[in-house]
C-alpha cells in the first residue's frame, strides 16, 4: 500500500524545503490549537500537529467505510430508543463504574418524568483501522464509534489544502489533484442548523457546551462559523454556567442568561474529570430540557464499549434493526472480535484467553476521548488483578487489529524532523435527525485521518499521540 512519493521520503533537502512550505501553509489555512501553556488564550497559538504527507488508504476501505455510516447512524438512534436494551446490556457495568452509572440514572430519572425533547441529532464519528490480516487484502474493523463531542471535523476541513500544497512543491501536481475535497464541519452544522429549525423558535440559540481548558477551540469555531453564516446566533458556556445562570420555564424550556436555547451541542461531558456534583447537577438540568441535546444522554449511552461488545453478540443487531438485512451485513462486516468480560463461565474464559495471549488483544474501558485501553504486558497484569472481581465488568475485550505501516513525517512544533514507521485510523462522520420517530436526515458528512508512530499503542490528536492527516486514495 505504497504512496507514489517514496522517492522523495529521504531526499532530505527537499523534504526540509516541503516542511516549511507545510508549516506556512498550515498557519494561512488556520489549522490550529492554543498551547499548552495558555491553553485559554488565542493570541498564542500554534499549528495543530500533522503529517508532512497524506496518507496512502485503500480506497475500496474508504469507500465501504462510508457507504456503513448510514447504517451506524441508524443503529445508534435505535439503541438510543431502546430502553430495554439499554438496561440489560449496562446492567453489569453501572455496578462497578461510577461514571457510566451517574449516566444511566439521570436517563432513567428523565425517562420517568417523560421527555420534553421530540427533535433528535445524532453527530458521531465511526473510527476504523485497515486490518492487514495473515494474508490476503486488508480489512477495514471498526476500532468504536463516538456519540459524544466528536471532534476535528474543522480542522480536518484545512488539511486538504495543505497537502495539496506540499505535494506540488515537491513535485506531485497530478497527485495534488487526486486529493478528496472534505469539509465535515458544513455538515455537522448543517445537522445542527436543521435541528434548531425543527425546534421552532427564530430567536433561540445555539448553545456550545464547552470544557473549561479549550485548546481546540478553532476546530469548534469552524462549526460555529457556518452557523452564524446561517444567520443563527451562538453561544459558549461551560457546565458552571448552566449551575449558576440555567433555567426551565413551565414548559421546560432552557434558557440561558434569559436567551431561549433550541440546541445544546456537548464538546464535553464525555470523561468523569469533566464533572463534579454542580456540574452532573446541570447536566440533569439541560436532559430535562426541551432543547435538543447533541447527543441526549441516551446517545452517549449508547457510544459506550459495553454496548460495542454486545452489538456482536449473534442476532442483536438483527434485533434491533428488524427489516434491515443488508444493513446488518454491512454493519458486521466491519466489526472486530469482541468479548464480554460478564462474571460467569464465559467471562472466566475470556479472561484466561487475554492473559495467556495478552498481544492479541486490547482491554478497553467505559471512556471516551484516547489514551485508556491497555496492550500487551500493561493489560495482563491488570487482568491478573481483578480477574475474579466483578470490576473487571467495567472492561470489555477486543481482538487487536494490525494495520500495515508506512512511512511518513509527523510535523509537530518544536520537534525534529524525522521519518517515521506510521499507521492511520479513518473517522466518518455521521449526522442524523429524528423527529418523533420520523428520520428526516441521515447522512454521511466527511472523514478525519489521524496518523500516529507505530511505538505508539493508544491515544488521538488531542492526547498529543496522533496527528491531522489527508487520505490519498490508493
């Protein structure tokens, strides 16, 4: 799975040139992030880090990656309408982990009380990696899918231009002219722009939830931006705020600093750190809403690990999309090996597998946002630990998937440059829109490669590991 620019991988002075072209051109076409030593600050800024050359992806791959994210997108939104599924299928993990337990109450409890909210928007990104195999083609297998604050889909917008860029300097224009147009944070705001006018009112909001450290403000100013050329008003705040200023009026209502909010649009609330009790207080607060919340927690339960494990279990994805055949074929042809780590005789089994076999597998918790699963040595040792205690339910298994290496440049600031052995994880980003139980949008938006150094077992682009890269399909 060559790119047709090996001969210039070692040119060194060539490289160097294309290098400082990329920098530039990096800075001009606005693909940032604040520092980490003013993490809240935009008059200090850097490049968001990023492959020196696209990456080569099989296009058969990309192009069944895509044509599945229909499909996910309707999968999530009938697991988020599946109470009973819901329920069985967590019943094990909300014992022994807090996080995902505080979730399911505050969704039970707005169950009980009855939904204010009838309009629906799903924004998640379905990651996958190219499994090279034994032999035979590569296979594309679904690492997770995220329901929650799925990002980069606006810098991930920039990064064409830039590689387009690079691969003309160094002598490429015809593979320049190869490279897909990709522009998901059009369609992420157009999902949250038609949500807004399903909701009825002109003069309400759009609200950002965002976290109090905000380096990644600009891939969310990129959506933000296409909602304000629509004309709709935004605003940020943060979870602090909606404690102290939020409130619902007699027909449940949010409003904001007495600003009505048609939509709530999480960029956080997907980690344990991004909560303590005032602020699981608002997040109760804006589920009892009217407003449509991006995801409701519904949808976050959903994007969780335990409910990946249980979607590959024979006949549940049958269940829950009767009528659905080929979707189903679709949606299993992508997943990896998955195992319940449930007490009883198959989890003991499974268990006794991974510490055996450690390599073969990754331990995966309930957590979004990179940087958790365990490898190797690191994951038999915790398993050997709490084998025969039922934390280990807070845990699924999954087979580790072995994508084939190649060579590229990872550009971060001040750091050397040096060619590294890389691998490349494709995101699709999906946008659906339910109201009632009427689908009134469903689509496939864009895509977002991260490429990372292979010495590098887990962890994303905001984790510091990956970095923004360009699928060159091959």
């Amino acid at each position: 799975m060559a790119a047709p620019w090996e001969d210039v991988l070692r040119d060194r002075p060539a490289i160097r040139e294309a290098a400082a072209v990329a920098v530039d051109a990096a800075l001009l076409q606005g693909v940032l992030m604040r520092t980490e030593g003013q993490p809240n600050a935009s008059d200090v800024v850097n490049f968001a880090p990023f492959t020196l050359l696209p990456s080569p992806v099989p296009s058969a791959l990309f192009e069944q990656a895509y044509a599945v994210q229909q499909d996910f997108n309707m999968l999530v939104d009938a697991i988020s309408q599946n109470k009973e599924f819901l329920e069985h299928t967590l019943a094990s993990t909300i014992k022994v982990d807090d996080f995902t337990a505080r979730l399911f109450r505050i969704y039970t409890q707005v169950l009980e009380e009855g939904l204010a909210q009838s309009v629906f928007l799903g924004i998640n990104r379905s990651d996958y990696m190219f499994d090279s195999g034994v032999d035979g083609p590569p296979a594309l297998k679904q690492i997770e899918i995220n329901t929650i604050a799925a990002s980069f889909g606006g810098l991930t917008s920039r990064t064409v231009a830039v590689h387009g860029q690079v691969l003309k300097v160094l002598g490429k224009p015809q593979e320049a002219s190869r490279l897909l147009p990709n522009n998901p944070s059009r369609g992420l705001a157009l999902g949250i722009a038609k949500a807004w006018e399903l909701y009825g009112s002109p003069s309400a909001v759009v609200m950002f939830l965002v976290e109090e450290v905000q380096r990644n403000i600009f891939d969310q100013r990129c959506v933000e931006n296409e909602l304000w050329n629509r004309d709709i008003r935004v605003i940020r705040k943060r979870f602090r705020d909606v404690f102290e200023k939020g409130s619902l009026d007699e027909a449940r209502r949010l409003y904001m600093d007495g600003q009505e909010v048609a939509v709530v649009y999480y960029r956080e609330g997907y980690v344990p750190s991004n909560y303590d009790e005032q602020n699981w207080e608002a997040r109760l607060l804006l589920e009892r809403s009217r407003a449509v919340k991006c995801p409701d927690i519904a949808t976050q339960l959903a994007g969780t690990k335990k409910v990946q494990q249980e979607l590959s279990r024979p006949g549940t994805l049958e269940r829950l999309l009767p009528g659905h055949a080929e979707a189903v074929t679709r949606i299993r042809a992508t997943f990896a090996g998955l195992y319940s780590l449930d007490m009883g005789a198959e989890g003991d089994k499974v268990a006794a597998m991974a510490i055996a076999d450690p390599d073969r597998f990754v331990l995966k918790p309930q957590r979004e946002g990179g940087g958790n699963n365990l490898y190797g040595e690191e994951l038999r040792q915790v398993l050997e630990k709490i084998r025969d205690s039922p934390q280990r339910t807070s845990y699924i298994l999954m087979d580790k998937i072995k994508p084939r290496p190649a060579m590229n440049y990872l550009l971060r600031a001040h750091s050397p440059l040096q060619v590294s052995e890389c691998i490349s994880e494709l995101g699709i980003f999906g946008v659906y829109l339910r109201r009632g139980s009427e689908l009134v949008l469903n689509e496939a938006v864009g895509h977002l490669l991260r490429t990372k150094a292979v010495e590098h077992a887990d962890g994303g682009v905001a984790a510091g590991v990956a970095v923004l890269d360009t699928p060159y399909l091959v």
